[in-house]
C-alpha cells in the first residue's frame, strides 16, 4: 500500500509540473503535441485565439494540412495492417466481426470512390444516419478522405428531427441502413430518412446510399437510393488522401441548448484530431495492445471522440456493440469484456445504474480481470453508482475515471489521469492539461479556492468547437457574452479545498436524460405544436436509473378533456416530432401554468413540484396568480 502511495505522489508530482508547464508555456506544450499527428505541410502556427465577444476566433495549427483518414489509417498500416481495428459485436450475440486496419484502409477507400462517383466532394455536407455497425465509421472515415463534412443523427431521432439537421445542413447525400436494431428491436431508418426527405423543403438531398444490414422490407426510389453494396464493390480499394487544412471543417454535431432548435456545433480537422488522440491516451492509459471498449453511440460527441478518431488515431483495437449492452440479459457486458479481454471500458453513468439496479449476479458469470480502466461520461456519477462500478463491474482492481466534457469540448476536459489523481467518487477532479477551467458567480466575479459557481474556462485548447454552423452570431451569444471574454460551459461546479471539480449539472435549462442532453425548449414546442395543448413547460426531474427524467407540464385548450387517451397521445406525438429519445416520463395537466407578472413561466417552482419538494418552493408571492401553486401540488403526478 505504502508503495502504491508513493507511486501515486510521484506521478501526481508529474502531473502537478506537466500541468502547470501546460498552462505558462501554452504554445510550446502544444506545438509538441501537435507533433503526435501525421501532417502533410506541418504547422508554424500553433494557436489565434480571441474569447472576446466582439471578435470571437478559434485557430489552431492554422497554416498545417493534413487528411484525418489517413491519420487513422494510412499510417499504421506500415506496423500495423493485420492488426484489428475494429471488433463488432452484433445485437444479438453471435459471431463477431473483425475489420483489421488493412480492411478498414480498403472499406474507407472503397466509399470514398463511390462518394466521389455520387458527386460528393469536399466542403459537402454528408448525413450519416446509421445503426452501430462498421459501415457507420466507414462513412465518417470516408467523409473525411474527401474533405466532406459530416454530420451523424442518433438513430433514435424521428424523422422530424432528421429533416430539421438536413435542412439546416444543406446535406447532398444521406447514408443509412434499411433497419438497425437495439435488443433484437428493429429501428426503420431506411423508413424515417424517406419520411425526412419527404418533406417540401428539403431539397439538396441527391442521393441516399443504403446499407443492407437486416434485410428488412424497404421502399426503394430509383433516381435516389444507391446500394451500398453495389456502389463499394464496383469501387476502386484505392483513394488518395486530400490534403486539407487543419482549420478545414471534419464535422457538424447537432446537440441541444436551452432555447431554440439544436444548434449545428462544427469542428476542425487538425485540432480536433490532436485533442481526441491525446486525450484517449492520457485519460485512459491507453498502451499499444489494449482492446479498448467505448460503449457510446456513434451519434454523440463521445462515439465520434473516443469510439472513433482517438482510437484510430492512436493504432487501438476498439469494440464496437450494435445493441445494448444488457441485451439480452445483464451477463452481455462482462461476456463480451472476456471474450476479447477488454482493458478499458467507457461507458455512461445511466448504464451502471441500470446494472445496479439487477444486483451482482449477472457479474459472477464472467470475471472481467482484464480491465483496468474504468471511465464514465455524460452526466453526474452518484458516489453509489461509481462505488458500484469500481467494486462490482470493475472487480475492485480497475481505475474509474469520470471524465467531463461536453460535445462543444471534442474532448475530455476535467478528469482524473490513471495513477496520478487522488480518486474520489463523484469527482471529475483536476482539469486536463493546457485547459484553464474557472468559476465565477452570476455577477461574473471569480471565485477563488474552495467555491460553488458558474464553470467557464479562459482559454482556448485544439478540440475546441469553432462555431455554430451557418450562426457564428449565436456561437459568440450562446457561449461567449454571459461572462464576457470566457467560454460559458452552461455547467455549475463545486471546487473542494484540493482544488477538485464536482460537477453539479446544468445552470440552464437543458436537461440530461440518460446522459443525453435535451431542450426544455425543443420539448415544449413540439408539445405546443399539438392541436389540442394550449401551453407546456418541461422540467427535469430526478429519476433514479436515468439520473433526470422529463416532467410535463401541460395546460390544454378550451374543450379538451385532460384524459388517460390524451396522454398517451402527447406521448406519441413527441416521439414522433423529436424521436424516443424525449419521450416524456411525466406528464401532468395543469389548470394553469406559474407565471411572473411579465407572463416568464418560474420553472424554479416548477422543478420542486416535480421532485416533491413542496417544503422548498420559495417566495411565490411575485407570482401573477399565487393561487396554481397548491392546485399544481395537488395534482402532481405521483412517481
Ligand atoms: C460528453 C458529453 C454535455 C453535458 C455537460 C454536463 C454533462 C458530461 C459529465 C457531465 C457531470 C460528468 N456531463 N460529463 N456532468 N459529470 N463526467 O456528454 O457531451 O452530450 O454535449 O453533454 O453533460 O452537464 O454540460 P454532451
């Protein structure tokens, strides 16, 4: 023990000088690392930053070229073109998969072509809208060899959602499978995208490539849809490379923010790619010979970072899962972590939950001895949850490493580093290297040593977003002008008196359901679209397998009987205009909704409702009509 402890002072020393080199030397720490990468004309430059609001920029590495294909590919097939890239594991357990880096070099090469022949080219925007199979890092790898941008919607969005990112996009060519599947579910994807693209205003959508992946009954349009068979075997397995610049868009990420519709967040090429390799090594400890597990879907930040461009980058054998990790029973994950001796594995908070909540039996069938990094993401761990993970997922012998971040980060921000950081559950700890986190209260004024506030950080690092795409004036007004010259996370944070972060949640009304991130907003209008509600407000509430569920409340029109029918309607109808992902958890009919005197619904009293926290619900009196509150108490749905 004694020795262990010493080990961990040491490499805390380290990090403690590297760190702090990081942050006084900036330019130097970061010229270094960008040399990690494989560049085509290296970089002079390393950074152009400024946070200020009247002229918010981000550039890194700006006069460097490079392709981000093949950084993760190309140049590890001289040391490494029979090694496994990547293992899929089907949704149902069967024989995996293997793509090995010499395969994945032809796959990407081979779509690529068929892009080309479809017209594609680069600065094109590309919708990829896949379930979780190779063919799904195929396209984004493909979109990168030939400098198109692209843009992946989580197969769980409607067919709604997908034509409000198309739209906004302005994409040329969608990629999809005729059906996906989650727990032998089948997911009509080939279905939804011909719903998406029916709508009048879409109208850049030239082709849609389909993957044969169920062989499920599909409609088929001659003049658009294209078999993604046929189109990549036709296809030379050679594409050469092009040379883009490091500042040149890799992709666009729809996520959500507190008001509006989801904003288009846009990364770099160069950037982005030093970041995410960078931190998949340091985070994770990541050694030549690890089989690596990231248990996040393709269509968040964290499937694109670290399923996807920092592994490959980095040369790692990634496991890939189409289906659900307890599908079909809980033993699926410690199974799969035996079968291909897994040493680290990222996965959500959500998920452990959901595994605690069946016990530890299902773990006595596998003994998961391989694992020596745990790591979490996406929202608040519990100190339960991660105990749980370390003790019963983990063996009581792996690391767990809660990271934070946000998609608009590319990459992990504030974390513990395998060895170094005094582990603490509950706690993401000390900032990664080269990143300035700060917290300040409403007034912007900063608060030192141990402290609860906003979390902002005052500087720039690579995997920073760019900007919003199409609305570099919402960019610079979303994150930049509540405290002017800082970068506004929309995350409150504790400080301890070691100087570590625990992460408090959102200070804004977008809310974490299973470790995806939600609108109010978004939420809301789509309820209001539905003839029958006259107004709604949603609230997050918490919910003991999801960390937050959503709480409706609706107020419906005159004549409209608030009935068990209407429910499941509203239900029905959020699916259908945003996707399962927001199908409500709640829903309350209110005779009338909180108001202030300027008609500001006060969500603050709304949340307490919702959470049973009726002793809390503060002064009500500068409400317009005190009087709902009790009548809201009184109806509230009972969880
Ligand atoms: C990577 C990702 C970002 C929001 C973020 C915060 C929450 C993420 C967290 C965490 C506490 C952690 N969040 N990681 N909260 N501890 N370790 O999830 O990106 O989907 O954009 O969500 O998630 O509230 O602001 P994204």
């Amino acid at each position: 023990m004694s020795t262990v402890k010493s080990i961990q002072s040491s490499r805390h020393l380290q990090y403690s000088q590297q760190y702090e080199r990081s942050v006084s030397q900036a330019n130097e720490f970061w010229r270094e690392v960008g040399q990690r990468i494989d560049w085509i004309k290296p970089f002079t430059q390393v950074k152009d930053v400024s946070f200020d609001p009247k002229d918010v920029h981000v550039r890194w590495f700006e006069d460097g070229t490079l392709n981000v294909s093949s950084n993760c590919i190309d140049r590890h097939l001289a040391t490494r073109a029979s090694q496994t890239a990547i293992i899929w594991e089907p949704d149902t357990p069967g024989t995996p998969r293997t793509v090995t880096y010499q395969q994945l070099h032809d796959e990407v090469c081979r779509l690529a072509n068929a892009m080309k022949s479809l017209g594609v080219g680069k600065g094109d925007r590309v919708m990829i809208y896949m379930p979780m199979i190779p063919e799904a890092v195929f396209s984004m790898l493909a979109c990168a060899r030939i400098g198109a941008i692209h843009s992946v919607v989580f197969g769980g969005f409607s067919p709604e959602a997908l034509a409000g990112r198309i739209e906004d996009c302005g994409a040329k060519l969608v990629i999809t499978a005729d059906e996906g599947l989650r727990g032998a579910r089948p997911i009509p994807l080939k279905h939804n995208v011909d719903a998406a693209l029916a709508h009048p205003r879409i109208n850049t959508v030239e082709h849609v490539l389909v993957v044969r992946h169920t062989r499920g009954d599909v409609q088929w349009h001659d003049d658009r849809d294209v078999d993604y068979e046929t189109a990549t075997r036709a296809a030379s397995a050679d594409c050469t490379a092009e040379e883009m610049n490091a500042e040149d868009p890799l992709f666009i990420l729809y996520t959500s923010g507190s008001t509006g519709k989801p904003k288009g967040v846009l990364h770099s090429s160069g950037g982005y790619l030093v970041y995410a390799a960078y931190t998949h090594e340091q985070v994770f400890d990541y050694q030549p010979g690890d089989v690596y597990w990231c248990t996040a879907d393709i269509g968040w930040i964290t499937g694109h970072t670290y399923l996807v461009y920092g592994p490959l980058a980095n040369g790692a054998t990634a496991v890939m899962c189409e289906g659900l990790p307890n599908y079909p029973d809980e033993t699926r994950l410690g199974k799969v972590i035996d079968d291909h001796n897994v040493s680290i594995l990222y996965t959500a908070p959500t998920a452990i939950r959901s595994f605690m909540a069946k016990g530890v039996e299902p773990f006595e069938h596998s003994s998961r001895r391989s694992l020596r990094i745990i790591a979490t993401a996406g929202e608040p761990i519990n100190p339960a949850a991660w105990q749980w993970y370390h003790d019963v997922i983990g063996a009581g012998q792996a690391q767990v490493i809660d990271t934070w971040w946000q998609t608009e980060t590319g990459g992990v921000m504030i974390t513990p580093l395998p060895g170094s950081t005094v582990l603490k559950p509950g706690a993401a700890t000390q900032p990664f290297y080269g990143i300035c986190p700060q917290l300040v209260d409403n007034d912007g004024n900063v608060l030192d040593g141990a402290a609860e506030g906003n979390l902002v950080m005052t500087d720039s690092w690579p995997g920073q977003m760019r900007t919003l795409w199409g609305d570099h004036e919402r960019f610079v007004q979303t994150y930049f002008t509540t405290f002017p010259g800082k970068y506004c996370t929309g995350d409150g944070a504790r400080r301890d008196n070691d100087g570590d972060f625990w992460i408090t949640g959102r200070v804004d009304d977008v809310i974490n359901v299973s470790g995806h991130r939600l609108g109010t907003a978004e939420i809301e209008s789509a309820l209001v679209a539905h003839a029958k509600v006259a107004e709604a407000a949603v609230v997050g509430c918490p919910h003991d397998i999801k960390g937050q569920g959503i709480y409706v409340y609706v107020t419906v029109n005159e004549g409209i009987q608030p009935t068990d029918e209407l429910l499941q309607e509203l239900r029905d109808w959020v699916r259908k205009e945003i996707g399962p992902v927001a199908s409500p958890d709640w829903i309350q009919f209110a005779p009338g909704l909180p108001k202030t005197r300027s008609g500001k619904i006060m969500r603050r009293i709304l949340r307490k409702i919702a959470a049973n926290e009726f002793d809390q619900l503060g002064d009500v009196s500068t409400l317009a009509d005190p009087a709902v509150v009790p009548q809201l108490v009184d109806s509230r749905v009972n969880r």
